[in-house]
C-alpha cells in the first residue's frame, strides 16, 4: 500500500480488514500530535510565538536532514519541489506561525474546537485539488461544521458576530494545514509519507532559520524548564517523529479506517487542556467540539464511502 495522507485518503478497491496494528500506530501518532495545541500554550507563556513557530521547524528540519542522509533518500524532482513548497507552506510555515500567535491569548481548549475542522477542511481542499464530486451531504457536513466552529468561536467572545483576532489566527492555521494535507497526501504518493514531510522540512529551512535569526535579535529567549520542554517537544514530535508513527499507521491501514483516528484528537487535546493547564471546560466547549467533530467525521466518511 502506498504511503499518502490521511486528510486525503481515497478509496480505489476494496480494502482489507482493518489491522489492529496499522490503528494502534495511527493512535499513537495522533496522542503525539494531540499534546501540540496545550504545549504550544505553555511554551508561549515565556517564549515569543515567532520563535516557537520558526525554531521549532529549525529543530524538526535538522532532523529530517538525518533522517533522510542515513536512509539515502533521492533528491525530489522538477515540479515535484513547488508542490513541496506547497506542503510547506501549509504546515511548516502557516500552521505553527498562525497558532504560535493566536495562543498567546486564546486557551489552548478553544483552540483545540477550532482546529477541529480540519479534517472536514482537508477533505473539501482534497475535493478542489482532486476535482471530485462528492454528494451533497459532503457539502452539507462541511458547511454545517465551518458554521459551528465559526458560532462557537464568537460566542466564546461576548456573542455572535464578534470574532476575536485569535479566532482568524486558527481558521487561517485550519486553512494552512489544510491545504499543506490535501497537496502532501497526493505528492506522498510519488515520495513516500514520512520522506514528503521531511523535504518540506529542508525547503523551507533557510526561511525559517531566517525568522528564528530575527525573533533571537528582538527578544533572547528566556524560559522556564517547562516552558523550553514544551518547545523541545514541538520541534522533536509534533513536527518530525509523530508523523513517524502516524504515517506507518496509514502505511499499515487500510487507510480509510486508519485516518479516521484522527477525529479524536481535539477531544485528547481539550483533555490535556484541562488536566495540563487546569483550564475550565464548560458545557460549551463539549457541545462545541462535539458538533464540530461529528460534523467532521460525517464530511470524512461520506467523502470516502463514495
């Protein structure tokens, strides 16, 4: 089976039965990648949000330099490095600057229902880039979901209509990613999995090494020993050795089922949020990441049970 995305993965034959090793490695990479919205929270507390979301990238390409050296992977080729760029646009650079910023006042748990809307995102960025026509009950599902995140986002903020700044930083790190997933899931298909990562990783290096020069001239960074933990972890496993264990999981599959695992990451990282931060989880923030993952999961599965 070919190593792909899990935001876009497309149903082409019939699919075995689901591996019950192939769902332990892709919960295990999600559990990894569910602590990255309450750690991110922590480390902004002492460190600027330009230096996490640059140097963590720094961290995570030194080692994807490694990574890729000792397993003698090929240089990509040709068009293949624009859509690279693409890749990381999306989730080098857009998605860990974009929530870097909006952490710094937004709790980590309404940042955790936000970001719940990517996977229906990436399926509807999947659909555009795959020219696909999904039924109507896709559209329905991911409408109803942007509807519910977006209700939920302003409401926590007084009242309907009234977005806080923190709130476009989230829909636009949605955004990010899930255009970063949708062009990632079909190039993974020509590079591999894991080795797309780590060439977004390398492109987009020299720009992130570039901000991480400016964020240290601006403000040295001085931290606690937990604020600088949760950065090492950002750098180390939220953006390299999650996807290890995630797209080995997809690699295993079936995929289909495998990337559906996925659904429960804002519901682990609104519980770190309240075991890690001891922030208050209201009722509203339930039913908010509830509606917004069902409709989610809905938007997922209609797309791949066509």
């Amino acid at each position: 089976m070919r190593d792909q995305s899990s935001a876009t993965a497309i149903v082409d034959a019939p699919v075995p039965a689901t591996s019950p090793s192939g769902l332990w490695w892709g919960l295990l990479g999600v559990t990894a990648f569910s602590f990255t919205v309450p750690l991110t929270r922590v480390a902004v507390g002492g460190l600027s949000p330009l230096f996490i979301g640059s140097a963590r990238a720094v961290v995570a390409a030194a080692l994807a330099v490694v990574a890729l050296a000792v397993t003698r992977q090929r240089l990509p080729r040709g068009a293949q490095w624009p859509r690279l760029a693409v890749v990381g646009g999306g989730v080098v650079v857009g998605f860990p600057l974009l929530t870097s910023y909006a952490l710094t006042s937004a709790p980590a748990s309404h940042g955790a229902v936000v970001i719940a809307m990517l996977p229906a995102a990436t399926a509807v960025l999947a659909v555009i880039r795959g020219h696909e026509r999904p039924p109507v009950g896709f559209w329905v599902a991911a409408g109803v979901g942007a509807f519910a995140a977006l209700a939920f986002a302003s409401a926590q903020w007084g009242g309907l209509g009234q977005l806080h700044w923190a709130d476009l930083l989230l829909f636009g790190a949605v955004a990010s990613a899930a255009v970063g997933y949708a062009e990632g899931g079909l190039i993974a298909r020509e590079l591999g999995a894991w080795q797309t990562v780590s060439w977004a990783l390398v492109l987009c290096s020299p720009l992130m090494v570039a901000l991480t020069v400016v964020s240290v001239a601006g403000q040295t960074p001085t931290g606690t020993p937990a604020q600088w933990t949760a950065f090492a972890y950002l750098g180390v496993v939220s953006m390299f050795l999650g996807f290890f264990a995630w797209y080995r999981g997809l690699a295993i599959g079936p995929m289909a089922q495998v990337s559906q695992v996925q659904l429960v990451q804002p519901v682990m990282s609104i519980a770190w949020a309240g075991l890690l931060l001891g922030e208050h989880i209201g009722w509203a923030t339930v039913v908010g990441g509830l509606v917004v993952i069902l409709c989610a999961g809905a938007a997922v599965r209609v797309r791949l049970g066509r």
